[in-house]
C-alpha cells in the first residue's frame, strides 16, 4: 500500500529497510533486524525513523482516498486505529504514537494524547472480525461462548481467548491474559538462512546480502514459493531443488574454492528434503502449540472454537499440528477465510464500535464497546511513604521511623471493564509550599507484593498533580484501554489536568 523506507547501498543498489516492527517488543538485541546506520537522526533510533516514514507514506494514500475520493476531511473526521502484536509494552505503543505524530498523520495535543489515534491488539481485532463473520457458521452465536484467536503472522505470534457477552449489540469481553512471542513464518526464514550459511559459507550470503540484495530476497522468495508454503509433512519423501546458478548467481562470485567445486559437481543445486523443511518448521510450531495449551489450561470453562488468522496460518503443516494437538479438546479448529484481512477489517469494526460510542455518549446513552473488558497482565500500584511498624524488615527503615512500601491498585488476571477506573483518596502535601503531588507508578507479574523494588518490578510512569488552594486530591488510573490514563480531583470534586510521563526504562507491559 505504501513505499517502504529505502537505503542506498555502496553500489547504488537500492534496498528496502525490512522488519524495522521487530525492533519494537520484548525481541532479544541479538535477534533484531540490522538497520541501515543512516537511517538514525538527533530525535529518534533507526527503527522509529523507518516507521515514522511508513507511516507518512501510508498517510499520503489514506488522505489521498479520503479527501480527494470521499469528500472527507481528514484531520476533523477519521479515526485512525493501529493494530499492535499483543506484547507491546506502554512504550512501544507510546513510540507508535510519537511516529504517528511525526509523520502528520495525528496533532500535538499538549499534555493530552490525540483522540485521534486509538490501538487494539492484532489478536483482539482478529476476535472481533471472527465474532461476527464465524461464530454463526458453526452454530456459537451463543451468549456465553468461548473461542481462541490464533493470529500467526510474519514476525509474532498472538493469542486471545473471548467470551460473547453481548449480541445486540455484539460485544466480548477477555477469558485469559493474552500472550505472544516471536515464533512468526519470519523465523522460519531465518532458519533457511542458516542452512545456506552452512552450504555455502556465512561470507558468501553476507556479501550477496550486501551487495547484491535483490537477488538475496529473490532466493527467500523462491524457498517460500517453492518449499515453505506447499509443505505439508505429508509426503516423506518431499524434496526440493534451488537452482542457484538462477536464483541467485552473483554466489557463484562469492562462494570459496572448495564450496565452488562441490556445486559445480552438483551443477549448482542445493537440495532441501523432508528433515531439513522439518527441523525449520517444528521448533516454531512447538512455541506456538505450547502457548495454545497455556491458554487452554488458563480457560475455565470450554474454549468451543479456535480461529487462525494472519498469513502463517495458511500453511497446511501448522494447520496439521494444531488440528493433531487440540481437536479432542476444541469443537472447531478452523482458518479464517481471509486470515490476512482478519486483523485489518476486525479493527476497521472496533474503529466504528469507538465511534458508535462516543455519539451515545453525547445524547446521553450508555456506552456499549465492542471490547467490553480485557484481562491484566500485571499487578499495578504506587510507591508510598508509610509509618515503618515493627513487622517490617528493619534495613529498609527511612527517615522519621518511615517505610517506601506497595500500595495496589489493582492485582493481575483480574477482568476490567475498558473505562473502569481505579481510585485511591485523601492524598495531601507533606509541606504547606509544595505545589505538586507526584506518584510512581510500578507494575509486577507477580500477583502479590508489597515493596517498590521487589524482583520483577518495573517503574511504568511518574504521575504528577499540581495542587491549588484545596490541598487534598482524589487519583487514579484506568488499565482497561490500550493506553494507561490517569485522572485526578480536588476535594471539591473538580477535575484537576495531570501529567503521567513514562519511565524510559519500562520494557514490557
């Protein structure tokens, strides 16, 4: 849809910046995409460089179509909605935000983030889309009905499981904390990589890769085309053959003496058979199994239907380990009947629920939200100053026979409501001159804690509220949407404007 950021090469050769997404996510270092260097500038990393310029480009095509075709304007009428994999933290969304901003599809809106721009998660949308177009084919148009969405896309994995708890209108809410990793069709790829390392020399594919790119992607395109889709573990016998001499034929340059002699002996065929494509795909497949029984195990109750979305999901060998694996435990296992579309148009509808919403608020009506409550991954509270008593560690008393201890907000795995709010009251100066209150948000997997710097704690964000005449304030958080807000009133009940900034340091929310 759109012109990817490109790099020049020392060779003129043009070459696309690819999965610059997988710099975003709880990815190890090691295993992220290498980015052109001169993609970096004074404001952002690389990787927000290249999503910033996706994303004006995609822009460019949206206004375009809106603006000259529909009559629409853009900035005043249209909601933008970003599908995320379920493992983005605050920051990585925040980051998306930022080069949504960069890149004008979105104002700046001081100390308030844009209306504008709204997020769910790919395997949510996915729900979505499948609620209304799959439940009634298989009789589970049901109040009450459980159902996974597998989305197996290139890069991550994500997995939700749903109940329907509204048909008129339709709306669901979240069984399980929903989970992903990094076991998309992309690491399969990978894996093919490394064969032709072994074949024909880790420095003959870094050279073809550097200086000759297109032909490097043309032999992934050909391993895709020719063995990685058409597999199916069905025929042992499986056997493929890439003609390097066409596929790629700068190698021939690049590939030393003894590997040279060798192909030209085999008249430069590389052989793949049926344990190669195997020892590829089920190292993949086993994660994506293992998260499937985790969400399983998690449902209480019976999950009647598992939908697979996104392009992964049609290849007929991840169909066939997955029907193995669950049929005797999930009525239906089926696979979207545009698995790539899914995501896309399932966010297209929550787009329209968000809006359908904010016209009822207007006349007074109660809001019905397609995604009616989600599930908390982690423990959430604030650092407070509290009087140290006598069961307390006595090393971690502070000034004035004081303690720094965890207050709760709210505990993991409960189910929220998208705009239930968490309150906490009675919070005052500790000086008559202090013009601001300001709290430290923290997060846990775990579900219990009760210090700030416990193993596993993460600071999320500094809340600040500034302070008038009326000394005392009312907070809080709202974790149910896909972007933490924080709120806040005087005693006399009147909203007071806050600032929650996020901790650089908070990895993965």
């Amino acid at each position: 849809l759109a012109k990817q950021p490109k790099s020049k090469r020392a060779n003129n050769e043009t070459r696309p910046v690819e999965l610059f997404k997988l710099h975003l996510g709880n990815l190890q270092k090691e295993n992220r995409p290498k980015l052109p260097v001169e993609l970096r500038s004074e404001e952002s990393e690389s990787h927000e460089k290249a999503i910033t310029d996706y994303l004006r480009e995609i822009g460019k095509l949206i206004k375009e179509t809106v603006e000259t075709r529909k009559g629409v304007d853009f900035k005043e009428n249209v909601l933008l909605v970003l599908t995320v994999p379920a493992e983005y933290s605050e920051n990585d969304k925040a980051t998306m935000r930022e080069c949504a901003r960069k890149a004008g599809l979105i104002d700046l809106i001081k100390n308030k983030k844009s209306q504008k721009l709204q997020f769910t998660t790919e395997p949510e949308a996915a729900a979505i889309y499948c609620m209304k177009n799959k439940l009634q084919q298989y009789n589970l148009l049901t109040i009450g009905t459980m159902f996974m969405i597998v989305d197996c896309g290139g890069g991550t994995v994500d997995l939700t499981t749903r109940k329907l708890i509204g048909i008129k209108p339709f709306q669901l809410g979240e069984v399980t904390e929903r989970i992903g990793d990094f076991c998309g069709s992309t690491f399969i790829d990978n894996e093919f990589v490394k064969f032709l390392r072994r074949k024909l020399g880790t420095r003959a594919i870094d050279r073809l890769k550097e200086n000759n790119y297109g032909q490097f992607q043309y032999l992934i395109q050909e391993f895709c085309r020719r063995v990685k889709e058409p597999f199916t573990g069905e025929d042992m016998e499986f056997r493929r053959e890439l003609d390097i001499e066409v596929t790629a034929p700068m190698l021939l340059e690049y590939v030393d003496e003894d590997t040279r002699e060798i192909l030209e002996d085999n008249e430069w065929l590389i052989e793949i058979n049926y344990e190669d494509v195997i020892s590829w795909f089920d190292p993949i497949i086993s994660k994506i199994n293992r998260m499937i029984n985790i969400q399983l195990l998690n449902t209480q109750g019976t999950c009647s239907a598992m939908f697979l979305v996104g392009g992964f999901s049609e290849s007929k060998y991840l169909q066939k380990r997955i029907m193995q694996d669950f049929q005797h435990r999930v009525q239906v296992i089926s696979v979207s009947n545009q698995p790539v579309a899914a995501v896309v148009r399932g966010a297209t509808m929550y787009g329209l629920s968000l809006k359908y919403s904010s016209v009822a608020k207007k006349l007074g009506n109660r809001k019905e939200y397609v995604i009616s409550t989600r599930k908390l991954n982690f423990t959430y509270g604030i650092k407070i100053l509290s009087r140290w008593k006598d069961h307390h560690p006595p090393n971690r008393k502070v000034f004035n026979d004081r303690i720094y201890l965890f207050e709760t907000f709210v505990q993991r795995g409960k189910e929220v409501e998208v705009d239930e709010k968490f309150i906490s009251k009675g919070y005052t100066p500790l000086g008559s001159t202090q013009t601001a209150l300001k709290f430290e948000l923290f997060k846990t997997p775990e579900k219990d804690a009760n210090y700030h710097d416990e193993p596993g704690m993460e600071l999320v964000g500094t809340l600040r509220v500034p302070l008038d005449a009326n000394r005392k304030v009312t907070f809080g958080f709202s974790f149910g949407q896909m972007e933490i807000t924080a709120f806040a009133k005087n005693e006399l009940g009147q909203n007071v404007q806050v600032r929650f900034e996020l901790s650089k340091d908070s990895v993965y929310l």
